[in-house]
C-alpha cells in the first residue's frame, strides 16, 4: 500500500472535505463503468475524493474493486449506487455489502430512497446525494444525506435536472444546510474556482477524468472526448435501456443521436457489442469500457459540455494536480490579493461589512424564513390531492427558492456570510395536519415577509440588491392575494 506524505492544498479546506477525508476539494464522479479502482485510487493519492461506479454491478466486481482500491491507497473513498436503475434485491445487496466491507462513504443518485439512507446512516456510513433540483436537495438532506451534489444541466451522463450548474447551486445552497459540491461541464481550474467562489464546497470532475490514462473508459471513448469541440454535446433520451423511462443523458453526438439508427423505443433488441459474455445493446446505457468489443461509435459516449477543454489523455494525478493549482491561482484573484496586516486598506472589507451590518442581518432573517417556507412549500405539494390546490402550492414553493437564492446572493455581495437556520417556522407550519390551515398559517408568514421587505427597502443602497427585493416583495404580495382567494379569504388592505 502506497501511503503519500501530507500536503497542504493551496484551496480552502472546507467541511466537505473534512467530512470525506480528502486534502483538496475535487471529487472524481463515480461514473459506472469508468470509474475502478486504479482511476479512484489516483485520484485519491493525489489528494481528491474518488467514488468507485457501482451502478448494478455484480457483488464479487465490487468486493474485488473495494479490494483493489485499498492495496493502492489508505486514503478514504466512496461507492456509487443508483437505486432506480437497480433490481431491488441487488440493491440490498450491495448496500449490506458496502456495510460489510465499511465503504466510508456511499454516494447516491436519482429518486431519493430514504431506505437506503436510513439504513447506510444507521451502519455509520457517509452519504452523498446528487441532485438536480432544490427541491430534491431538500428532500434528499431531509432522508439524511450528510453532503449533497447539484448537479446541472451541463453535466455527462445521466442528467437529472434541466438548470444551469451556476443557477442550480445558487438555488441548492440557499436551501439547504449541508456542504454541497458542483457538477456539470466543470474541466479546469477557472471552473473549479468559480464554483468555489459561488459558495460550492468541491467540484466535480467527471469527463475531464475520463480522458486519463487509468479511466477504465475504452481508448476510443477516451480519443473521441481529446478531439470533441464545444457543441459537440446533446442531451437525449435514446440512450435508454437499463434505466427508468425519461432519464436524459448528455453524450457525444453520434449516428444514434442524429437518427440513423432507427427508432430508439421499436421492440427488439439488437446487439452491437459484448462485455465479457454479456451482451451489449443498441440504445443501452452501457459506455465503451476496456472489457468490451463491438461498434463503439453507436454507443453511449457520455461527455459534458466543458468537453473542449480537455485535449490530452494523462495520469490523473496529473490532471488533478494541475486543476487544483489552476484553480488556486484564479481564487486568488477572484478573491483577492492579500494586504499587509498594518495597511489600512485590510480594515477596509470590515469597515464595509459593518457598514452593511443592520442590511445583512435583515436580509438573513428574510433568508431563514423563505427557506422554511420551501420547504413546507414543498411537503405540501406532495400531499395536495387537488390538481390546482398543487400547482399553486408549486408555484409558491418556486418562488420560495428563487427568492433564497436572491437573498443569499445580495447577503454575499455585502460581504456577509449567510446563515443555514430554518427557525421553528416549518415545524409550526407542519403541526397543522389539514392543508388548508397550513396554508392560512403560511400566508401569515408570508404576509410577515411583505412588512419586514417594506421596512427594509428604504435601508437599502444598492440597486441590484433593491430592485430584487421590490420584485420579491410584489411576488409575494401576489401569492397572498392568490392563496387567500383560494382559501376563500380576504387579505387587509394596506
């Protein structure tokens, strides 16, 4: 066993990566397929967080893999699973086996399965959910994840949601309260330190890691991503069987992507590939691996959109190694140079965050206040039984995490540092077993919201932060209005 010596990372070292053990914040996808041993294993050793892809592999692949992972390196790791796209008895079967062999950290992917989390959390297992939405992020720390990842719409792959990685980070960070890590099209340094910069707590890096010499991808996969251009890239929904129906993927283009395959949902099956003796078909999920042969062009070939940027196939050590640095020197200057301690420019950002002190401290009590009322929002919705009693419920619920992702990006332009509380408001809220109390009980809150944003406006001196409370304020006086109409009241006028 390789034991590397400690080093410092010249990036922050934040909770994310105390909780997963690893010296820098970058995170190795756990790709199915492409992800084994040696590529977690250098990924590890160069001070990243590997997770093996274990997608509906077989138990002895992963006990060998989890082996094999732990004669290269002592450092900690993870195992990837998908329970949608796994038969269910697999599936308890590799959970008690990742328990047996005390994986330290499972991540997970697609449908929130509280099962699964309940029982990994419960064997002292820590848990990592990908998510494409806010409101998957909430349900998904609410089954106990203890990290998430929100993924956008750039990533390869599987694709869960449909939002730009900048805008669903925004989003996810401003409603949870767990450390949360960036995917989607990331594959330099200039990425990584701008989803750090955003309030990301790791990055992602999936297909610039791939392109590497320990991938366990086909070369020709490997070669096809080296020579992509950008808008290479589609997202589709032909590469299908394996999953659950709708499940988009971003790959290369292709002659399956440009219709000269025939009809991706005809019956039949038609094999263009093996893997050891098990049969690859047309329109599968399965990606060119080392193991296989057949007509790898007509297979899935997962890319995501930072695909350009990546134009060599190198150990990825090496590749890690070079991001990080990367990023370090663009979060220095994203940041800021530092200034000698007897200057009086250093008191300059205190002098200003005092300043902004009274502002702050309101914005974040707005903060604390729309994300409960996300998440009530989003219970809620669930369990309404009338079609248009939901949709006006997920009307309120969006607006809700919209408004925190505007709240939390003006608290971080006056150089604040937002809070993660949520009070005892969603507690409250969901003491009230009827919906329609519930509602009335968040329209108070909501009316609360509209005389706590009149009394700050005048506070206010900037105008970006100003005009998104003015819209924030409208909106909400717009759902009073919409809900009260529904419960069949009337709100004050004012």
């Amino acid at each position: 066993m390789h034991r590397s010596s400690p080093q410092a990372s010249p990036l922050p070292r934040t909770a994310l990566c105390e909780l997963l053990g690893c010296r820098h914040p970058v995170l190795l996808a756990g790709m199915g397929g492409v992800s084994r041993a040696e590529l977690v294993a250098a990924v590890t050793e160069a001070g990243g967080f590997g997770f093996l892809g274990m997608v509906r592999e077989p138990l002895a692949l992963i006990r060998t893999e989890v082996e094999h992972v732990r004669r290269r390196t002592d450092r900690p790791f993870g195992v990837n699973l998908i329970p949608a796209a796994t038969d269910p008895q697999l599936l308890h079967e590799q959970v008690a086996l990742c328990i047996a062999l005390r994986v330290p950290v499972v991540g997970l992917f697609w449908d929130v399965h509280h099962a699964v989390i309940a029982r990994l959390r419960e064997a002292g297992t820590v848990v990592v959910h990908q998510v494409g939405s806010a409101g998957e992020a909430l349900l998904a720390q609410e089954a106990g994840a203890q990290a998430l990842i929100a993924q956008g719409v750039e990533a390869g792959g599987h694709v869960r949601g449909r939002l730009p990685l900048a805008q669903l980070l925004s989003q996810v960070l401003s409603v949870t309260g767990v450390p949360v890590a960036a995917a989607g099209g990331l594959a330099d340094g200039r990425d990584m330190a701008r989803v750090l910069a955003q309030g990301a707590q790791a990055a992602v890096l999936g297909t610039a890691l791939l392109a590497t010499q320990e991938s366990f991808a086909h070369d020709y996969h490997k070669q096809r991503v080296v020579q992509a251009r950008a808008g290479d890239t589609v997202l589709t929904e032909d590469f299908h069987i394996n999953w659950p129906p709708h499940a988009a993927v971003r790959v290369l283009a292709n002659s399956v992507t440009r219709c000269e395959r025939g009809d991706p949902c005809a019956a039949g099956r038609t094999v263009i590939g093996e893997e050891e003796g098990r049969p690859i078909y047309l329109f599968s999920t399965d990606s060119p691996l080392r193991s296989m042969t057949g007509n790898f062009e007509a297979m899935a070939l997962y890319a995501g959109k930072g695909v350009d940027r990546i134009t060599s196939v190198e150990p990825a050590g090496e590749r890690v190694s070079r991001i990080v640095a990367e990023a370090a020197r663009h979060w220095r200057l994203l940041e800021g140079e530092p200034v000698e301690v007897a200057s009086p420019v250093c008191y300059a950002a205190d002098v200003e965050r005092d300043r902004h002190a009274p502002v702050i401290a309101r914005l974040d009590e707005l903060l604390e206040a729309e994300r409960a009322g996300a998440r009530v929002t989003l219970r809620s919705a669930a369990q309404a039984q009338d079609g248009e009693m939901r949709e006006l419920i997920e009307a309120v619920h969006r607006d809700e995490v919209q408004w925190c992702a505007m709240l939390m990006r003006a608290i971080r332009s006056l150089q604040g540092t937002p809070s993660s509380r949520t009070g005892d408001f969603y507690d409250k809220a969901m003491a009230f077993e009827k919906l329609d109390e519930r509602l009335a009980f968040l329209n108070r809150g909501q009316g609360w919201v509209v005389k706590k944003l009149r009394e700050l406006l005048p506070m206010v001196d900037d105008a970006s932060i100003r005009e998104g409370l003015a819209e924030m304020l409208r909106a909400h006086e717009a759902n009073l209005d919409k809900v009260n109409r529904r419960l069949g009241l009337v709100r004050p006028a004012h």
